[in-house]
C-alpha cells in the first residue's frame, strides 16, 4: 500500500499576519517544484482567511489548528468548523499536547472535537503522545491506545480524511527527537490498532504522521521508516527552507 506522505506545518500561537502571509508565500514558491508529497499549514484562527488568500488554489493545504464542536451559538470565544470551512480551511488538528496538557482539554472534548471536524468533511489530523514520565513508566502504548479511542470508528469511515500524528510531548520543541526505532514502534502499535477499530485495509490507507523536534537533518531517516507517512512539524516550520527541506525529505 503506497500512501502519499503528508507534511504539515504547524504554527501554533507565532507570526503577525504580515509575517504569516509572507511564510505563506515563501512556502508556496518552494512548493510549486515538489510533487509526490501532500503539503499543509495549520496556521492561527486570525491568520486562516489571509493565508487561505496565498494558499487557495496552490498545492498547499490551508489548516487549522483547533476547532469547536458545536456549530454555532452561545459559545463565547470558539471557533467552529464549519466557519474554518468557510474561509477554506481544509484540514484540522484535534488532541495537540499542547491543547490536552496546556489547555487541560479532556478526552471527552478531543473526542467531540474529532468528530464534528471530520463530520463536517475536513481532513482530521489526531494527535496523540506519551508525556515522559508515561514514557519512562512504560505506559507509551496504553496512553496512546486510550487517545485513538477518543475517535469513533463507525462514523470515520474514509481512510484519506483520518490522518494520525503521533507526537511524543517530551520530543515537541525540546529539540530531542525520538530516534527512528522508537518512532516506528509506536507507528506500527498504531497502525496494528486501528486494524482492530477499523480492519486492515482501513488502516492501511490512513496516513501516521511523526511529530516532535522533526528538522532537515532528521526527516529523512524517519519518513523512510515503514509506518511513518510525513510529519507534524512545529518549530522547523516557521521558516519556509527548513519547512521545504522536511518536505523534500518525505519524497
Ligand atoms: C508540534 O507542535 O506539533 C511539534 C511537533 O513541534 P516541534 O516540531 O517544534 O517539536
């Protein structure tokens, strides 16, 4: 099974909007030369419309990083999906460390949030990661294995809409990585997993992206291992050659 390799951007709470546009258009311009390798940044809410105007029919995917569950209302501060639909949005990250340790979102709202953004018809990309002290307790695989069940397999039923990022939180921007190995072993309990959630050929299809301190020095050893199908890249992401290099690296 050949999955094309998806390397996203993600921004995270960083740029002005002059200094998004101008990363926007940096990264297109050294986009329109890659093909084989689907491309995206998940950029902030205030910057969604006008990087969506440098992205929009562009090889480069417009995402967002967080979205609420419910449609519209009384919801003081949110941001629903379908609004992120509307400025073009067409991917969204759910289950980010930062969002689940930082934000204290719980499981139950990650879940939700899955939900209503692959139900709206968005390519949802799931996060999910040990914190160390899991890591070191030897609880990688369980806590991992309680993030996916935050999604519901009898509603998410096209593979090529479902992508995971695992992202271990001791390796996001603290410049250690996990080594290929470590990686690979946790893509293969995913992808060994939503065989039994889903069934084989479903999760044969999904796309497990890596994300944690990925940079140009790095991508390549671990987008060349048999699970791991593009990155989540935080900090590299910011400036639009080290981006471009971890794309060319998932060729
Ligand atoms: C991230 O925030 O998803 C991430 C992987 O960050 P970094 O690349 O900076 O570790």
């Amino acid at each position: 099974m050949t999955r094309v390799k998806f390397v996203a951007g993600n921004w995270k709470m960083n740029t002005n909007k002059a200094q998004a546009v101008e990363l926007a258009k940096a990264v297109v311009a050294g986009a329109k030369a890659i093909s084989g390798v689907q491309i995206g940044c998940a950029v902030p809410f205030v910057y969604v419309d006008a990087v969506g105007q440098v992205l929009n029919d562009t090889n480069v995917m417009l995402g967002a990083q967080d979205a609420y569950f419910e449609k519209n209302g009384a919801f003081t501060g949110e941001i629903s999906v379908e609004m992120l639909k509307d400025l073009g949005a067409k991917f969204c990250l759910t289950g980010h460390s930062e969002r689940r340790h930082v934000i204290k979102e719980t499981p139950e709202l990650v879940g939700k949030k899955a939900d209503a953004i692959y139900s709206a018809g968005l390519t949802l990309v799931h996060c999910v990661g040990e914190k160390l002290e899991e890591r070191d307790a030897n609880k990688t695989l369980a806590v991992v294995e309680a993030q996916m069940k935050e999604l519901q397999p009898a509603k998410l039923t096209d593979p090529s809409r479902l992508v995971i990022a695992y992202e271990p939180v001791w390796a996001i921007g603290t410049g250690r990585t996990a080594t290929d190995a470590q990686a690979q072993e946790v893509h293969a309990f995913i992808r060994d997993l939503m065989g039994k959630m889903w069934n084989a050929d479903f999760a044969s299809k999904v796309r497990i992206q890596y994300g944690g301190s990925m940079k140009p020095d790095n991508a390549k050893g671990l987008m060349s291992q048999k699970d791991i199908d593009g990155g989540l890249i935080g900090g590299a992401a910011l400036k639009a050659d080290s981006f471009l290099k971890i794309v060319e690296a998932g060729k």
